[in-house]
C-alpha cells in the first residue's frame, strides 16, 4: 500500500515509529488481560487454526470486489462488475443460520420468538456442558420496509394497516394511511394520536408495541458439533428474551425484579427499567455475563432532560413514517411501505420515559436478571471494550456513535483480584472522556462535579459546531463560528452559563450546571447527560467512534472511527481527524490505536495514532469505507466490518455531481456491499486488509465474534433489502455506471448489475429477506 505523504496524516509506518518498537503489537510482554472472547487460548500461544498463517497473510482468496484490494493494489477492477445478494465468503468457507428473524424457540411453557436486526453476538459456555454454549444477540432497530413485508412469513402476525401515498394536492409530498384514516404529512405528533379515532389508535399502539417486542436481546443456547459449527438447542428451556418493553422466560427467585438500576443516577428512578432497545454492541465478562450498550434511542422517545433531571416536555414528537426508497424525500406510490419508522416509544398507550434509556446494560445467561449500570453514561453507546488485569483497576472503554461522539472510559474503584474480575466492577468508579492532542498524545477528563468547565472552540471542528448543554432550560444547543437561528455564538453560551450560575465562567464546574442536593446526586445528573457535558470540558468531538477492542495480547485499545464526515450537528475536531476536511475518500473513517501511559487501564494519560485509513487504494486507503464492529482471532489479527448506509451502497456515481466525487457524501457507493476483512496486527502485513467476506444486498455485517479455538465465526447478516425491500420478479436488478480509481488512481469506467432489494437467506425472488446469524467454518 502506498504511505500518503502528507503532512497531516499519520501513516501506519511513522505511527509506529512514533510509539516505539517496544508498543508495537507483540513486542510488549504478554500479560492477562481481557477481550470479547472468553476462555481463549492465552494471546500469544494461540494455535494456528488454518484461516490465517504464523506471518500474518490469509490462507484464502479473496471473494470479489469491485474495487482495487489493499492485498492487490495493482489488479484492475473489472470493467462489468454484479453484485450479488448472496453471503460471499473466501473460498473454502461455509456458513449455516444458527437463528433468523421470528424463529420460535424453547419447549412449550418457556419459548421466545428471536427478535429482528440482529447486531451483537457473544459466547459463554454453558456451566457443565462441554457442547453448549449461551449465544447472546442484540436486536437493534427495525428496517421498516422489510419487516412489514415479512410481518406474515417469519412473524405469524397480522399485517398493518400502515402505508404512505402522494398527496392528491401535491404528489410529491406524502399522506399516512393508517386502519383507514389519512392524515397529512409523514409524521403524527405525539399530541395528535390521542385525538385519532379509534381504531388508528389501536394500529399504531399495535405497530409500536411488535416493533419494541422485536428488539432487545436473545439469550439461546446453542450446541457445537464435531464441525465447529452451532446449532439451537430448539426445545431448551433457557432461552431468554428482553425486548424493548418486557421480559420473556426470565423467571427470578421470589422478591428479585428481573432488572434493576445501579450506580450514581439509580436515585432517579422509582421502579426497574421496563425494558432494552437500540441494543448496538457489547462484550462478554470475564466472570460470565454479557454487557449489551443501547444507541439510538433518541430515534423512538425523548433523550433531553432538565438540570434536575426530569424530561423535557417540550421535546416529545411523535410517530413519523420515512417516505422514499432514494432518499429524496418523494413518495413511491408503487411501494407503499416506508423505509423506516422512528418514534415507537412515543406510539405506546404509555409513552416510555427516555431516562430509562441510553445506558449499558449487564445481563447474566443463569438468571436472566439485567441491570443499567449507570456509572457507564447514558449517550449514543455503541460498545463496550472491558480490560481486566490482575492487581488493577478495570477499564472498559466505549464509544459514542454520534458525529462529534466521545471516546470514553470508565475505570472501577475496586482493583481485580484477577483476571477474571468480580462482579461488582462496573458498579462503582469513574466515568473519564478522552481529550485528544496533536501530539499524538491525549488525556482522560473525569465526568465529575468538580471539573472546570472550558471555553468552547468550535472552530477546530469540521463543521464549526459544538453541542453543549443549555440553561436554564435543560437538554442541548448548538454553539458555533457562525451563529444563527438555532445555533449560538461562544459569547452568547458562556453568557448564558455566567446567568444561570451566577459566577464568573472561568470559576464553573460541571457541578454547576446540574441541580442535585448533594454531591451524589449531582455526579448522577451528569452521567445522565453525558455527551454535552463532556464537550462542557473539553473533550474530543470525534468520527463517530463504533467499536472499540482490546487487543488480547498488548492491551493497546483499536478504536474504529465510521465516517469523518460531519453535520449541523456535530462533526470531528479536524486537528486529530485531518481527513475531515478535504475531497479525499479517506474521509470515511479509519483504525485508531491507542496505549495507555505505563501500561496502566487506570492512567489518565496516552498516546494515540493511526492504524489504517478508510478509502481507495490509491488514496493512501485500506479498500473500503466506513469500518464498524472489530474483534479479534485468538492469534491477535484484527477484524472489521464495514457500514456504508443502505441508500450509499452501489449508488453510481458517472456524474460530475460534488456528492459522488471523493469527499462527497455519497462516494462510498463505489466500494459496493458491505463486507468483512482482517488486519493483521503483527508481521510483514501488519495494517494491510484482507477481505473476507460480502454481505448480501443493503445490509451490513455485524457482531462477529470468533469461538475460543478460532475454527467458528459468529457473524450477524442486518437488515438486507433496507431499502428496496424484497426483491421482486416486476424489479430484480438494475444498471449503475461508476467512475473508478484504480490502484495508480486513473479514472477508468464500471457498470454494475445491481439487485433491486434483497430475498437473503432465500434465492427465491418475491421472498422477502430475514436477518439472521450465521456460523462460518472452514470447509
């Protein structure tokens, strides 16, 4: 691969150069610590399991791509290219679904139904057994088109009477259909359901009410044959569901709740937490639980809350339907379903309260009791990365998916006893935001009362905005280089704070801006707040940092950062992400590494750098855009999935038009499905991505997790077909004509068969597609 020569940017050559021989991957002294994978072989001892040779390089071929490999940059990407809709892995690799969308589990008395949009996979073995094992799934979020096409086939429910049309008046605008009332627009506000009739009311409590009864997690247990491969233990009465509005099959001893809140904002709440949604990442425990991390809750019910922590009123929406299959805003008549839904806890006979949500969430397989941890922050949680060392506090390390999101770190109170920590880890400590510097060095900032606040800089971020907390009013406003409607100067918010507290802005802390009696209390007011008040003291705004992984030899922390792209909202500190600015394609994300100073999980200082970029080969780039969920192989080699969104993927782009041009927003089109691929982190290939594995049409490939021996991979398939839904007889495929870069970055032309929606698993046309998790093995 070319190194980039660029002033800005951090090659993965002078990165390691600047950490030091000794913090290169295998050169620091293997010591106990944790990663996703329980019980594996110890890192560094890790027999090889035949996918990846001792050096590093795949023992595979690459599945086709459309564009230029980082492993074969001088390849010429194919002039007619087809996409396929099927689960491409490298030849010699097989795949069988383990558990899809609305399979019914368990003996009768103690079934589930397993949830939609698989994200998430972990692995425990299952205390006795040597052949069954927990396998844990989060259900993160509804695909509307799709899910409503397959309501009948996988859910055995009826379907709704729910459906988008252009207004008479105006076509280009949309109308909502819903158990024969019409109502304007694509949105009901939350004001107007109740004034509904009847039975419109009772579609839309119907709608939402299955929508969250499919999300939440899966607990199955699964059995391992001689393959390696898993299977449902079908009639087991383990099984267990948390949906987004109750449990199923959770039964505790007499007295217990099935869930609880702990840590410092449990005082906020009267009763347990009713249920889990947005369930994006996670991890296992070294002592044999799961941790599941809730994102995007602010899509479904109100995130905003007062100083005092009460909700917002001011901030309750409604129901809206998405209406166009492009993304142009224009109604389709001719697919009536909407792409998505947004607002189900709104839709609820009882709205759900947002407090209850945004938290990382500790489940145990034995019991099915779930706890919120709330000294782990409530934001846009995307994962959760613990490391656990004999002697030492525990660190677990998250991400806040947003633009402009966090990297963060909790570290316990209680050091380990050993590597396999205690229980109690997560229920006391500190919540720290990581400040990073363009020295390649960075600091954690505590989420305490006592931190002073800072002058906000919007000016090094992409987009010139912040998001920082308002007062006295609560929840958050947009401060910025440019103010405006919506958008405050750096003045006008510090002025704002210097009122509400009544000192001078140089003496205020984040204490100041919540209204808790004690210290206690004020610590919990700000975990429930977290993203606004980090930017409060300075804290990085970042590139939508995802997954986050421990590597299970060295303890250096690999962060992937999605897209570096910014918005009204948020958008990266272009100090630290220099490909923010700029038409170049590495502008859609990168690998990060980052070591603590002295090796310590509780330091509050480290150094950081770049892995390995995003975009065309020539570009200085890995071959893909957007990395998403990583692990790692019991031999130390990275994994990443890739998540260009559903209405990017395969979108030509022969025009001259700035948004299909490196830089533009719809650029990552060019890089096709989705997929898989391994980074070495060690050797002669170290940094170089090797694809693995395509996804099938308009989804992408989450939660991979790789059983202890390394011969199995877990992997989620999420939402195919998201956009165009079930691929039909009437639609199959369509021509799209692409300019692209080959690896000398000439410009030379591609058409591309592309499918119309998706019918995976099935290659039956009509069939709608089924998310489903899939164990893969060599052979």
């Amino acid at each position: 691969m070319t190194e980039s020569r660029s002033s800005g940017e951090i090659s993965r050559r002078s990165f390691f150069r600047y950490m030091g021989a000794g913090a290169v991957a295998g050169g620091l002294p293997f010591f106990n610590c944790t990663s996703s994978k329980v019980g594996e072989t110890p890192a560094g001892k890790a027999a090889q399991t035949g996918w990846v040779a001792a050096d590093g390089k795949p023992n595979w071929t690459e599945p086709a791509r459309p564009v230029p490999s980082a492993a074969a940059p001088k390849q010429a990407p194919p002039s007619v290219f087809t996409v396929s809709d099927g689960l491409e892995l490298a030849e010699g690799f097989s795949y069988r679904i383990i558990a899809g969308w609305g399979d019914l589990l368990g003996a009768d008395g103690h079934q589930i139904r397993f949830g939609y949009n698989n994200d998430y996979t972990g692995l425990l073995p299952v205390p006795g057994s040597k052949t069954d094992y927990f396998l844990f799934v989060n259900h993160e979020d509804i695909s509307a088109r799709p899910w409503l096409q397959g309501m009948a086939k996988f859910r055995e429910t009826a379907a709704f009477d729910v459906g988008l049309a252009p207004d008479p008046a105006d076509p280009k605008k949309p109308v909502t259909r819903v158990a024969g009332t019409t109502v304007p627009g694509n949105a009901i506000p939350l004001a107007q359901i109740a004034a509904l009739p009847e039975p419109a009311r009772a579609e839309i409590h119907r709608l939402c009410e299955t929508a969250l009864d499919d999300l939440g997690i899966s607990i199955v247990r699964v059995r391992r044959d001689d393959s390696g491969s898993f299977s449902v233990v079908r009639d087991a009465t383990d099984h267990r569901r948390f949906s987004g509005i109750a449990p199923h099959n959770v039964k505790t001893m007499a007295g217990e709740d099935a869930s609880s809140f702990d840590g410092p904002a449990a005082f906020l709440f009267n009763s347990a937490p009713r249920g889990t949604f947005g369930n994006c990442s996670g991890a296992t425990t070294p002592w044999g639980t799961f941790l599941t991390c809730e994102e995007n809750i602010q899509n479904h019910l109100n995130p905003g809350v007062t100083p005092a922590g009460a909700e917002l009123e001011t901030d309750r929406k409604g129901v809206m339907f998405q209406v166009s299959r492009k993304g142009d805003g224009t109604v389709d008549g001719s697919i009536p379903a909407p792409n998505f839904i947004y607002g189900f806890g709104f839709g609820l006979e009882k709205p759900l309260d947002g407090r209850e949500y945004g938290w990382v969430c500790e489940f145990d397989p034995a019991t099915g009791q779930m706890k919120k941890h709330t000294w782990l922050g409530r934001f846009r949680h995307e994962n959760l990365a613990p490391r656990v060392v004999a002697g030492k506090q525990m660190a677990a390390y998250m991400g806040d998916d947003r633009r402009g999101g966090h990297v963060w770190k909790f570290v316990s109170k209680q050091k380990a006893k050993d590597a396999r920590g205690e229980t109690n880890l997560l229920s006391d400590g500190t919540l720290y935001a990581a400040r990073f510097e363009p020295g390649f060095s960075g600091e954690w900032l505590p989420l305490v009362p006592e931190q002073k606040l800072v002058r906000p800089q919007p000016e090094h971020c992409s987009r010139g905005r912040l998001t920082l907390p308002r007062r006295p009013s609560g929840g958050e406003v947009l401060v910025g280089t440019e103010p405006g409607e919506g958008v405050l100067s750096v003045d006008a918010w510090v002025a704002e704070i210097e009122n509400y507290t009544n000192k001078a802005f140089d003496a205020c802390t984040l204490g100041d801006l919540v209204e808790g009696a004690d210290r206690d209390q004020k610590q919990g007011l700000l975990v429930l707040d977290a993203f606004v008040m980090a930017n409060a003291i300075g804290a990085t705004p970042s590139s939508r940092p995802e997954d986050l992984e421990v590597h299970p030899g060295d303890g250096s922390v690999y962060i992937a950062f999605t897209d570096h792209t910014g918005s009204g909202s948020g958008s990266p500190d272009q100090r630290i992400f220099e490909d923010a600015v700029g038409d170049v394609s590495r502008r859609y994300g990168g690998i990060y590494r980052l070591i603590e100073a002295e090796d310590d999980p509780a330091a509050t200082r480290f150094s950081w750098g770049k892995f390995v970029s995003s975009g065309d080969v020539c570009d200085a780039g890995g071959g893909f855009a957007c990395p998403d969920n990583l692990a790692f192989d019991p031999q130390g080699n990275l994994w990443l999935v890739t998540d260009v969104s559903s209405g990017t993927l395969n979108r030509g782009n022969a025009s001259d038009k700035k948004a299909f041009q490196p830089g533009g927003k719809r650029y990552p089109g060019v890089f096709g499905n989705n997929a898989m691929y391994m980074v070495p982190a060690d050797g002669p290939s170290r940094g170089v991505p090797h694809c693995f594995a395509v996804g099938p049409c308009e989804c992408e490939l989450t939660g991979p997790t790789f059983a202890a021996d390394g011969r199995t991979l877990i992997l989620s398939v999420q939402h195919p077909g998201e956009i165009y839904g079930t691929r039909t007889r009437a639609e199959p495929a369509g021509k799209e004509r692409f300019r692209i870069r080959n690896g000398e970055g000439q410009i030379v032309a591609q058409e591309r068969e592309v499918p119309r929606g998706s019918n995976w698993p099935s290659d039956q046309l009509d069939t709608p597609p089924r998310p489903c998790v899939v164990a893969i093995i060599k052979g």
